[in-house]
C-alpha cells in the first residue's frame, strides 16, 4: 500500500513539474512579440532620425527600412551562435563582415553619394558613442563589484 502512494505521489509531482514547464514556455513565447514590438520601435525611431538627419524621401525610407528588417534577423542569429574555438569565432566574424558588407551596398545604391558620406560619419560617431558607453559601463561594473 505504502509503495502504491509513493508510486502515485512521484507521479502527481512530475505531472505538476511538467505543468510548469510546459506554462513557462509559453510565456517565453509571449515576449517573443513584445521584444518585436521593441525591435520594430526602435527601427522606427532610427529610421526617422535617419529621414531627419540625411534628408531622406518617404521612399529611401522605405527602402532602408526594408534593408535593415531583411539583415537584422541573419545578424542576430550569427552573433547567437556558440563559437568556443578560435577558428569558429574568426569564421563567425567573417560571416557577420560578409553579411554587413552586402548591407552596406545595399544602403549606398538607396543614398545618394552626399547622403551616405552623412550616413557614414553618423554610424561612426554612434559606433564611438556606443563603444565609449560600454567601457564606461564596464569600469563602473568593475569598480561596484569588487574588481570582478
């Protein structure tokens, strides 16, 4: 008898374990769509600073914005991807090169020449400014977490 109600009570719990796998993952799943929602907003928001900055028509826009949906997603996949080995982290960095080098032919044949000189000196000046804000991040991490 005893060993009929350990039986059934590992059952009841695994059944339960799983329940709450199983309801976890559809959470993940319901962000999935607020983190598109966030994506899609800040694409926006980039897209018409860009219109602002470089004076671009309502159809560069358009074009740009259809440049930058169509290589986020191949981008964000490589950089997701496990590359332990120093040959798998350079063959990654190749790929990332490769994709954003086909990007960026895309996006000189939408601007015209003065446009992409602009655009150009903009994404360095963002390249800097986000580079200068991780490495100030990383001190203040550094110095708040005892030096780890």
């Amino acid at each position: 008898m005893k060993r009929i109600v350990k039986i059934s009570f590992s059952f009841l719990l695994m059944l339960a374990i799983a329940q709450m796998s199983f309801a976890q993952g559809n959470g993940n799943k319901g962000n999935k769509g607020t983190k598109n929602q966030a994506n899609n907003a800040k694409l926006e928001k980039i897209m018409t600073d860009l219109q602002t900055d470089l004076s671009l028509s309502d159809e560069q826009k358009r074009e740009m914005t259809a440049v930058f949906k169509e290589y986020q997603p191949k981008l964000q996949k490589i950089r997701k991807q496990k590359a332990n080995k120093p040959e798998a982290k350079k063959k990654k960095r190749k790929r990332i090169n490769k994709l954003r080098k086909n990007r960026e032919e895309k996006i000189n044949l939408i601007l015209t020449d003065e446009q992409y000189e602009k655009f150009k000196i903009i994404r360095k000046e963002e390249r800097y400014g986000e580079l200068h804000y991780r490495q100030s991040n990383d001190s203040e991490n550094t110095e708040t977490n005892g030096g780890k």
